[in-house]
C-alpha cells in the first residue's frame, strides 16, 4: 500500500502492464477506543456515588477517589486517598504517612486505572485543571456534576497512550442487571435510563475511612486568641496543634513565618496582616502586597 496526495494505492503487475491504482478502503462507521478489561460492579458504583454525595453535602468542596484496577484478576475496587479540599479544587496528600500506609495494603497486581471527583453545584466537565492533572494518567476519569439534583450529571473520559477519548459512562459500569425489560426498546433509549438510573443512586455504603481521609484546607489566623503553638512536621503538608484539630495549611512564606516564628521581609510574626479561615494561596498573597504597599 502506499499514499498519494491523501489517496491510498496498490502497486499490481498485470501481464503486460504494471503500475499502482487507487484502493477503495472501507469507511469506518465507528471511531475511538473500547475497554476490554473488566467493568465496575454495580455495588461499587453504588459505594462511589454513597461517598460522592456524603462528602459533598458534608463539606460543599470538591472530594476525590481513586479507582484501582487488579492487573491479575481484571476487578476494580475503589479508594478515598488522604485529601486536602480546597473548595472547587482537590488533590491527594501524597505526603501524609497515611497515604503511604493505605497505599501499601493493595498490594502486588493493583494500579490506579482512573479517578471520580465532583464539581459541586457545577455542570460535569473536564475543566482545564482536569486536564492538566490527568494527561499523563492513563486510565478512566469520571467528573460528576450537579451534586444537588436527584439525578447527576457525568462527564467520563480515557485516556489512553496520552490521548484522551470520550467515552460512555456504561463502557466500564457493569449495569447489565439494570434494567430487565421484556418489552421491545431501543438501545439508546436504554443506554440513557441505565445511566440516569446509576447517576440518581444517593445511598451506597461505602468504608468510613474514606470520610476520615478527608481533609479541608485551612490558614491559620496568627492574629486569633488562645493558639497553641503548632509543631512543625517537616514530612507532613500540615502542621499540627497539640490538643486540637486546627490544621496550618501549606503556605510555606506565611505557615513557616508562624510556626518559626521568624519575620517575614523584616515584618514581625505579630505584624502580620489577618488571616480568615478559608483563604485561598492567592488571597494570602494579595493581602501580603496589599499590607507591604501601606507600610
């Protein structure tokens, strides 16, 4: 075979005459990848969408699980890694002893095969840190959306060799016992009722170390009465207050300046501008520009 000007050609040798003709390839009627290994069961589907919807309406922040795939035995389980929520943002605490502990106890044969988090109150989607957290990460990502609504919205994409594919929620949940019907139907509108049927389940059991894992991001305030002093735990992302469970989240300039209790820029730990609970990296550093533009 060969290529010409987009055309595809044979080379042939006919008697007396030889030479290359157009070849007439089959129009593909279907493109994009398929998943052959094996498919969520519908009980652990049910445990992702029971944590899913727990977490959010415990903590009106994005929360994360990790989907885990037996290379041996083709079964996927699923695990909530210690995480720090950040309101519209998540990210596994790769530095908590935990983690490590948890990770170890899957043992020979397991990898991460994808991922389900959720965007709150928003549509489902790939945002654009989405994409940038998943293109080297091989494996099915499934965004739920609409956390407030009887049914969800679900945005799913593989990927595969770093290209991403959209893919149907049905590809890699086993939802064959579903529905049952003896009546004549079609499969789109099958497809369809399966899906908003797995989209609208709220109460699965899930582990309760999966809540436990969850962690909210937060600043501590130098300026609020009666702190203890934390210590600072150089191979933990948080410092910790003896007695407490006041965490000092990772703004190393500000968090290392209270836990040191050293000046930051020449400004005094009691100097420092107030801090709210809930701030974000970005507000800490406006109002450190803010309070350096006024001395």
């Amino acid at each position: 075979m060969w290529l010409h000007n987009g055309k595809v050609f044979e080379e042939f040798h006919d008697g007396l005459v030889s030479g290359y003709r157009p070849v007439e390839l089959p129009t593909l009627k279907e493109k994009g990848i398929h998943w052959n290994g094996g498919k969520i069961s519908l009980s652990l589907w049910e445990s992702i969408m029971g944590f899913m919807i727990k977490s959010y309406d415990t903590h009106k922040e994005e929360t994360l699980l990790w989907l885990m795939y037996n290379l041996d035995t083709g079964m996927w389980d699923a695990w909530a890694p210690p995480q720090h929520m950040n309101g519209m943002s998540v990210s596994a605490d790769h530095s908590s002893p935990e983690f490590l502990e948890q990770r170890k106890k899957w043992g020979a044969g397991w990898v991460v095969g994808g991922t389900v988090h959720h965007h709150c109150e928003m549509k489902a989607f790939a945002s654009g840190t989405d994409d940038s957290d998943e293109v080297d990460k091989d494996g099915v990502h499934i965004t739920l959306g609409y956390m407030d609504k009887v049914t969800l919205d679900c945005d799913v994409r593989f990927l595969y060799g770093g290209v991403k594919h959209k893919v149907n929620l049905l590809e890699f949940v086993d939802s064959e016992v579903v529905f049952m019907m003896d009546i004549p139907i079609d499969d789109t509108v099958h497809d369809s009722l399966v899906e908003t049927y797995l989209l609208s389940i709220a109460d699965g059991d899930f582990p309760e170390q999966w809540m436990e894992n969850v962690k909210k991001k937060v600043y501590y305030n130098p300026n609020q009465r009666n702190w203890q002093t934390p210590v600072w735990n150089k191979n933990s992302a948080l410092a910790t207050y003896p007695n407490t469970t006041t965490k000092l989240a990772t703004y190393d300039p500000l968090a290392k300046a209270v836990v040191n209790n050293t000046p930051k820029n020449g400004v005094k730990t009691e100097d420092m501008p107030p801090v709210v609970g809930n701030q974000t990296q970005k507000e800490l550093d406006d109002e450190w520009d803010l309070y350096f533009q006024s001395q």
